[in-house]
C-alpha cells in the first residue's frame, strides 16, 4: 500500500462562551495540561500535517500549540461562523491534496491516537466520510446520527434542530471527522447557515455527502475518550476520567496506591518500580519518582524529582526545583523549593529549604529556614556533606556550612562556617539559682521582685 498522507485540522478558535471565563477554553487544563496540549499530543503521535485553526488575537493558544507541537501551522478563523467554517480557514493546507483530512476539536482533550487512526482506516478501507459516535449518559448539548433503516449513517442533526424524536436518538456525534481528501472541499463548500444557530455546521458534511452519494461510516467509542468541555462542570468530568485513565496507567505499570481515587496525577508523571503511594497526595507537572520512592499521604509535589528509596511526608511540599537523590528522607511540614538534596541526607519534620545545595548524609533539624530572601533577591544556600543543623536554625543566604559541620540549635548563621567546625548564632543562657524561689515568696506582698 503506499503512504497515505494526512493533514490533521485542530479547531480551536471558539469562544468557550460557557466557560465563563477569561481564559480561553482550549488552554484550561486537565491533569496539568491544557485541552489543546492533550489533543496535540495525540495528533502528535498519528503523523502527518497539522493545522491549528485559532480565533482572531489569540496568540496565547497559538504560542500553546507551538509548545505542545512544533511545526504546526496555524490558520486564523477571523469571524467564528461554525465549525466548518473554521475548517475552510485551513483552506490552504486543504488544498495541498492531503490523502486524508482529520477534523478534531481542541475541546475534545481525552481522544486517543489509537480512535484517530481506526477513523483513518475507514477512509483507507473506502468511506468518503467517517464520523466518531458515543452513547452518553447525558445527551444534551451533543448533535444525534441519523442513521436509516439499512444502517446507514445519512445525517447528524444539532440538538438546537432536532426533531422531539431525533433528540431521543442515543447515537451522539463526538465531533471528530475524518474525510476522504479527494472530496472534503467539495463537500465543505456546500455547507450552508440554514438552521438554528445560522452557522456552517460541519455535522452537515455528512447529509451533502449521503446526498452526493458517498460513502459514509460511523464508528463507535467510549464516552470517556470523547468528553467535550463545554462548562467548568463539564471539564471536571474530562479531569475526572482522565484522572482513572493516568491511575489505571500506574497501576498497571506496578505503583502501589491503595486509595487510587484520592490521588491526584498529571499526564507527565513518571514513576519507576516498586513506587508506592500513600492516600490523599497530589502529583503536580514535572514529577518523576524513582525506584522504589515511597510518598506518604497528603504530600504535594510540583516540579520535584524523588530518587530512588527515598521517602517523602506525610505532610510534605516539593515545589519546583526540588531534586531529591538516592533515600533522602523528607518528613512532615518540610517545604523545599529549588534544592538539592544529595544522597541519603534528612529533614525530617517542620522546615523551609530554598535555594539550597544539602550534602550527603546531610541531617537537617526540626524548624530549620534558609532565609534565602531579602525582600528584592533570592540568595543560596549550601551546606556540606555530613554536616548538622540543629533545630531552629535560620540561615541567612547567602551562607555556605561545610562538611561535617555543628550548628547549635536555635542560631541565626549569617556567616560562612568552615568544614568540622561548630557554630552557635544564639544568646549565651545564663542562670539565676533561688530566682524562682525569691519571686514566690515576694508575690502578693506588693514588693518587686529581685
Ligand atoms: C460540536 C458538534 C456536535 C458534537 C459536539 C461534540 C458541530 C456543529 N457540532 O458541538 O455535533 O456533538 O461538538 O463535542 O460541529 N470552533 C471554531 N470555530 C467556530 C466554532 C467552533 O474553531 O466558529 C471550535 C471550538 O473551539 C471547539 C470546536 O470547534 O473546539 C467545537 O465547537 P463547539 O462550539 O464547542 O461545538 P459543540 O456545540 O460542542
Ligand atoms: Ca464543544
């Protein structure tokens, strides 16, 4: 067989009115990625041209498709007149003869590349058009396929023009098409306003075709893969499946979670082996956790590497530039952010460490703060292998401590401390013996105290 080549068109240039927000719709995000990223990176891995179809002065989701998908090509839809009219903004690369022309929408996160191929086997096996159809259990809002008594797929009627009976029909169109390049513009050119919303609709590509006597098809898939995210209701419902999709993935790539539902991932989370996962933790962007890391519950991690055997809470925070090695212990009611922690160093309950270099072996006490702020710069940190840090130390960036190092408790280390020395940063305690004593004797007399 030769190559069939293939222009994917993305849409994204709708209002997301129904969002009510300022954000446009395509860049809220599911699983710490936006709806447009999802799709591009399905899209991604299918091949071929990809054009992204924006609205006027949207250059945010044009920058967002340029991250998630180097070398698109981005068309501009200057007036949003419906869905197929924000396909012929891709005219150009249309009329570049691509084999097959897939339509996606940007607000259709959850599609998988694994349904856009199947859609593009249909035009291979001979369909002019192939539609992606679903049972929802709440229809609303979705556009049905009228299919004719043979089984035939002649139309898809938008809910706002359906008849009562259409609007019974459980078959909805999930959006996507795939069309046959070699007639996709002459059916998209005959698309018309005529009806409820006087947009050209895309769902109509099917009637013409029927009517021009081509070949359609309709395939079928799960709901959760074609969710649209219409309303803030509707993409907690696309965060929602995601979210058992990205859990069903790592419990199948053999992480222990035991209370799956109360874990929170993201689409880029990696976990090696032996990993386990504690109730209630949340796993922001750009977390990778090594063999045989262990997160204990009600952590929140963002931007952090674990290593591996290492241990982290309960009750911990791992913000961006957190970088823990090979079993670092990181207990309750630490926060790090932008440090380092080398192998096997601790902190174990109740500190800040930001802009921080921890040696190895490092221990780092309760209460501990790098004051790594000055109110207008942020300063480092670095403490040597093997070194101590007692509890309730402040030390003040930049500062480094060496190797093996003491800090007595409760100092403020505003200067540089050499390797295996000790430095206290505290007042000196003093002792007044009988003091308590004294003062007893003397309360209720009137008289003060010595
Ligand atoms: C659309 C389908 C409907 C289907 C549903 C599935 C049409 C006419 N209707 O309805 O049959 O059941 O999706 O989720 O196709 N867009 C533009 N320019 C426009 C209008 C829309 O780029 O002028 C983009 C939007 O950004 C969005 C996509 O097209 O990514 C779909 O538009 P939307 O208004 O959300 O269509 P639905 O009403 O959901
Ligand atoms: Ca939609």
């Amino acid at each position: 067989m030769t190559a069939r080549t293939c222009l994917t068109i993305v849409l994204a240039a709708g209002e997301g009115t129904r969002m009510r927000a300022s954000r446009p719709k395509v860049l809220h995000t599911i699983a710490g990625k936006s709806l447009i990223g999802h799709v591009l990176a399905a899209v991604g891995e299918i091949g071929g041209a990809v054009a992204v179809v924006v609205g006027p002065a949207q250059g945010v989701v044009v920058r967002a498709a340029d991250i998630a998908l180097p070398a698109v090509e981005i068309f501009v839809q200057e007036e949003r007149r419906g869905t197929a009219h924000a396909v012929l903004a891709a005219r150009p690369a249309l009329a570049r003869g691509p084999s097959d022309v897939l339509v996606v929408f940007a607000d259709t996160p959850l599609i998988t590349a694994r349904t856009l191929a199947r859609l593009r086997e249909a035009l291979a096996s001979g369909a002019d058009i192939a539609v992606l159809g679903f049972r929802p259990a709440d229809a609303s809002g979705y556009g049905r396929l009228i299919v004719d008594p043979t089984g035939a797929l002649v139309a898809i009627r938008e809910e706002k023009d359906a008849s009562p009976d259409e609007r019974r029909i459980a078959l909805c169109n999930a959006g996507l098409m795939a069309l046959s390049g070699r007639t996709a513009l002459a059916i998209l050119d005959r698309i018309g306003d005529d009806n409820a919303k006087r947009e050209f609709y895309l769902t109509d590509a099917v009637a013409i075709a029927a009517g021009m006597g081509l070949a359609t098809r309709a395939l079928e898939t799960e709901e959760d893969e074609v969710r649209g995210v219409n309303t803030q209701a509707q993409l907690a419902e696309a965060e929602a499946a995601l979210q058992r999709r990205l859990r069903a993935a790592a419990h199948e790539a053999g992480v222990v979670m035991f209370a799956p539902d109360t874990v929170h991932l993201c689409a880029d989370t990696k976990f090696g082996r032996d990993v386990t996962v504690e109730p209630y933790v949340v796993f922001g962007p750009g977390v990778t956790i090594e063999d045989g890391a262990v997160i204990r519950s009600f952590s929140h991690l963002e931007g952090a590497s674990v290593g591996p055997g290492a241990r982290v809470g309960p009750f911990a925070r791992l913000r961006p530039g957190a970088r823990l090695d090979a079993d670092v212990h990181i207990g309750n009611f630490v926060e790090i952010k932008e440090a380092r922690f080398a192998a096997g160093a601790k902190a174990n309950h109740l500190a800040y460490i930001g802009d921080a270099s921890v040696g190895a072996a490092a221990n780092i006490g309760a209460g501990t703060i790098t004051c790594n702020y000055d109110g207008h710069d942020k300063h480092r940190t670095e403490i040597g292998d093997g070194a101590f840090i007692g509890s309730n130390s402040a030390l003040v960036a930049p500062v480094k401590i060496g190797e093996r190092a003491y800090i007595g408790s409760g100092s403020v280390i505003t200067r540089d401390v050499p390797a295996d020395a000790l430095a206290l940063g505290r007042a000196r305690q003093s002792v007044k013996e009988g003091w308590a004593a004294r003062l007893r004797a003397l309360l209720g007399t009137g008289r003060k105290p010595p």
